[in-house]
C-alpha cells in the first residue's frame, strides 16, 4: 500500500495543504477565540526576521519607533467619518472596565490614525516640527468573519507607520519612498518575492486616504494576497483633529499626512507562495537557521565533526543549528526539516566521518551530493544565494505565464478562475469593477504599460490588474 502523504497535496485541495503545513510545521494555532491564532516559536522566528529586517529599512528611512495605546476612546474614530464608516463592521469596542460601565465606550485599536493624531496635533506646532516620522511595532484588532491562520485573524501583528509633512508633495514622495524602497525591496531581496506595485482604485482604497499604494503577490493557486501598502492620507485627519503648524510666512497650515503597514500576513504569502507538497520553502536571507547539521545515529565521531563544523559555518557567517537528537528516527527528522523548510540540511554519519565527507540536502533547489567536510563552509554561501535568487525567479515565472491579457468582464472572470486578468482600466472603468465583484473578483491595483505605478487612476494607458484574493 503506498504511504500516505505528509501534506494534502496542493493539487487536490490547496486549502487543506495551507492548513496542513501551518500545522505540521507548526507555525501556529488557532486561539480560543474565534479568529485569533497563537504563533508557535518556529513561526515567531520567521516574523522576528521580518521584523528586523523591515525595522532596519524603516529606519533607514528616517523614520523612528514609538508606541501608542491600544485602546482608543469610540469618539476618536467618529471624528473622520469616511474612516470610521470603513471599520466600523470590523470594530471590537469594550464598554465595561472593573466592574463598571465606562462614561464612554473604548475600542480595541484597529488602526492607530486616530490616536496618533490626537498626540501629533500637540507635538506639531512649527515648520520645524515637519517632517514628523513615526513607525510602532504592535497588535490590533479587526473583527474577522472568515478567519484564516496567517491572512485573516481577528488579531494580528504589524507595524504601522505615520507621518506628518509640511507639503503635499513631501507626503506623497515618502509614501512612494517607503512602498518602493522598504516594502518592495524588502519583498524582492529577503522573502524573494515577486510583487506588483501599483495603486487601488477608489472602491479598494484605504478608508479616510486620497491614495492606496499597494504590494500585490499571487500566490500558488494563482489568487492574488496584498501584501504591503501605503496610503496618502492628504489633509483629512489632519482637518479632523487640527493638526496644524505655523509655517515659515507665520500662517496657520495643516500638515500632509502618510499612513503605511505590513503584518504577519507575510508569513502566510511565505507559505502560499513558496511552498511545496514537502512543506515549507525558507528563502535563505529570511532563515532564522539557514543550515541543519544533522547527526544520523548515535556516534561520537560524527557529533564532533557536526559540532566543529557547525563553528566553522557560524564563523563564515551561516545561521546553523546542529540536530543531535539520534533517540529520534532520522528520517522522522529529515521529514521534519522538510516541511519547516530549513534551505540546506548537511548529513553526517560515522560513514561520512570516515570518507571525510558530508551530504548536502537542497530543500529548494533539491537533490543531495556528497561534499568534502573541509570544503563545506565555502560551498555553502554560494548555495544559499543560488536558492535564494531561483525563489524568486520560480514566483516571477508563476505570475508571468498565469496572468493574461482580457478586454471585458467575462474575459476577466475567466482568467480570475486560474491567474489574473489585465485589462485597460478605461475599458472596465467604475461599472466593470462593480460587475467583477458580484462575481468575486477585485481589481487589485492599477499600473502603467510599462509596470510603473500611474500618477492617477485616470493616466492614459492605465491597466487594472484583476484576480479572486484572500
């Protein structure tokens, strides 16, 4: 009888293989609350790369770190009507505290514009204030009705930027700044992760912002999953809560504002978009442990040989980890290294110790090849930088030969069936994106012939991206 798979096979049933490998290699459960998840460690650690990652680039763009409550009084939120009407479904709002009902209901932060411009409205009050840039590491909560570990949870984990510019066209140059040189290089160059840049139309865009910047990735079932974005929020919150400053002629002006956020939703675009029937595909500069050594049976030999070799990784500047645990089957470990898709696995036995060789296990590219132990350390950079380049060019390839070019509604639905659709915006216009989504499927952002992002919805030539989305 043939065994049976560790994983659903994607083919059959690309859901349940999403939630089979969350599970099997454990990244995370479901929490005890509808729609809440508990990140395990080995999950935690690919979103404490991100973070750091994302942290460094963020900074780099100036901006600093800080924190805001994360409960926010119901009547700052009414204060931008737009805003508050776009999240009012998904608002998780407390009403009684110590016992008592509160003289004005709380709720539980879905976003921090509100708060924030509460405290940017006293912390503003000159042209030297400006530009005011802030970014917070944080938790909010949205009240999801069709919950999915990773995509959509009631809550989640993100970092959320906000900013306070003296000009229009400050606050709009940084918001593109941070989509294209944090976000988008970030994708492309640590989750090795081919993207979409482009803006959302008004139907799709952030409620209360003049512009949605937005990061759109397909994943392995040719459905698309926003991944990052960046909204121009002009004047509106700034008007809602008198953010103003005294310019360099003495008037009174109100600043130009930016808001922009990425969450653990990462994590699952990871799992979606690189992962395979074997598991999970690490790309190697995301990798909290870039090499496994792993120890095949019990024998003092090989262990000492996967210890100093380990030391001459971490020397070379590999993140290792050494797999000592022989009371374990090894090949119960291999399968478990598999699915939590650690990018290289090098296997030494006391045959091995012998040859004074080492087995070198691809989990990307695949294959194993003997290696000389003494040669490892200088082979194995390389190897991570060749897995890390075919990740990207395996998700390019994908959205490439899945994406086709249609010319009206039926055409775009049908394409939406196995990839995305592209089709001139001015030919499906407001009517045609309402159309697509009776049927389930988004415009999910605009761009220009030539892949750039077009300075308004209505440049000549502008396409509409369209798919089925998580």
């Amino acid at each position: 009888m043939a065994k049976a798979p560790v994983l659903t096979p994607r083919a059959d049933d690309f859901p349940r293989w999403y939630q089979d490998l969350i599970n099997k290699a454990e990244l995370a459960d479901n929490g005890p609350v509808r729609g809440t998840m508990v990140i395990r460690p080995y999950g935690y650690g690919l979103w404490e790369r991100m973070q750091s990652e994302m942290d460094a680039r963020i900074k780099d763009a100036g901006v600093s770190n800080a924190y805001f409550p994360l409960f926010i009084p119901q009547s700052y939120l009414t204060r931008e009507a737009e805003h508050v009407e776009g999240f009012a479904p998904e608002l998780a709002v407390v009403t009684h505290g110590g016992g008592k009902e509160l003289e004005e209901p709380v709720v539980v932060r879905p976003t921090s514009e509100t708060i924030i411009n509460e405290y940017f409205s006293k912390w503003v009050q000159s042209y030297r204030d400006l530009p005011l840039l802030i970014n917070q590491w944080a938790n909010v909560v949205r009240w999801e009705l069709r919950p999915r570990v990773f995509l959509r949870t009631t809550e989640f984990l993100w970092q959320e930027g906000h900013t306070a510019h003296a000009t229009y066209e400050d606050a709009r140059d940084f918001a593109a700044h941070i989509h294209r040189n944090v976000y988008g290089e970030f994708m492309e160059n640590v989750l090795a992760m081919d993207t979409v840049p482009g803006r959302k139309t008004a139907r799709e865009r952030f409620a209360g912002a003049l512009n949605t910047l937005t990061l759109e990735a397909m994943m392995g079932d040719g459905k698309a999953l926003q991944v990052a974005t960046s909204h121009e929020l002009g004047q509106n919150f700034a008007k809602a809560f008198h953010t103003q400053y005294l310019s360099k002629d003495s008037t009174q002006e109100y600043v130009w504002q930016t808001s922009w956020g990425s969450t653990t939703r990462m994590i699952g675009a990871l799992v979606m978009m690189h992962g395979d029937d074997n598991g999970l595909r690490v790309p190697p500069r995301l990798a909290a442990t870039q090499v496994v050594v792993v120890v095949i049976k019990e024998d003092e030999a090989a262990l000492d040989a996967a210890r100093k070799l380990a030391a001459r990784l971490k020397e070379a500047g590999v993140r290792v980890q050494v797999d000592d645990r022989t009371d374990t089957p090894f090949g119960r470990r291999a399968v478990d290294w598999e699915l939590k898709g650690v990018p290289l696995r090098v296997e030494i036995g006391p045959r091995d110790v012998a040859a004074g060789t080492a087995v070198l296990a691809r989990r990307i590219a695949g294959g194993k090849e003997p290696v000389a132990l003494d040669a490892v350390p200088e082979v194995v950079p390389g190897i991570l930088e060749e897995d890390q380049a075919l990740l990207l060019r395996e998700s390019r390839e994908r959205r490439e030969s899945r994406t086709a070019d249609v010319t009206s509604v039926d055409e775009a639905v049908e394409a939406a069936a196995t990839g995305w659709g592209r089709i001139p915006w001015a030919a499906l216009g407001d009517a045609g994106e309402a159309k697509l989504a009776e049927q389930g499927v988004t415009v999910r952002c605009l761009v220009a012939e030539d892949g750039s992002v077009p300075e308004s919805e209505d440049a000549p030539g502008t396409i509409a991206l369209v798919a089925r989305a998580y």
